[in-house]
C-alpha cells in the first residue's frame, strides 16, 4: 500500500506523524492541526521497517478501521540534535 506522510511539531524537538492512502486528504477530525508533508507515494509493506515510529501493522490496522495512522506518544519520533 502506498501512504502519503504527514507530520506536526510536538514538545522537545518531536514530531507525530499521520499516514493516509495516497492521494487521499487528510481526514476531516485531524485537519484542525498543522500538518506539513513529511513524505509522499510510500511504501507501507509488512516486511519494511516502522515508517516514522509507526509499525505496517498498526499502520493497517489503523487505516482499516479510521482511514488513517498516526503515530502514538510513546513513539513520537525526535528530528535534530540533542539539545
């Protein structure tokens, strides 16, 4: 399944991320925050690794059952130097 990603800034330098299935908006109850494109025409494959703290497991289960994934507070993901 191809996913496009998107994320948004969180505390202490981290970020969540949301996949959706490419080419579809970002649905209406998560459009209220700020994303911004982190990656887009992914492949989200059982066998490849987290995409963006994010497992292809809970990533399916996810988008079957709300047509997105986001990722989850424990695996907020930290981008840059450690400050």
């Amino acid at each position: 399944m191809k996913v496009d990603v998107y994320k948004r800034p969180e505390s202490e330098g981290k970020f969540s991320y949301l996949a959706v299935p490419e080419g579809r908006p970002i649905p209406e109850e998560a459009t209220n925050i700020d994303w911004e494109t982190a990656d887009n025409n992914v492949d989200l494959d059982h066998d490849n690794q987290p995409l963006h703290g994010i497992s292809a497991e809970d990533a399916f289960q996810q988008i079957s059952a709300k047509g997105y994934a986001i990722s989850s507070v424990s695996n907020k993901i930290r981008i840059g130097p450690n400050v």
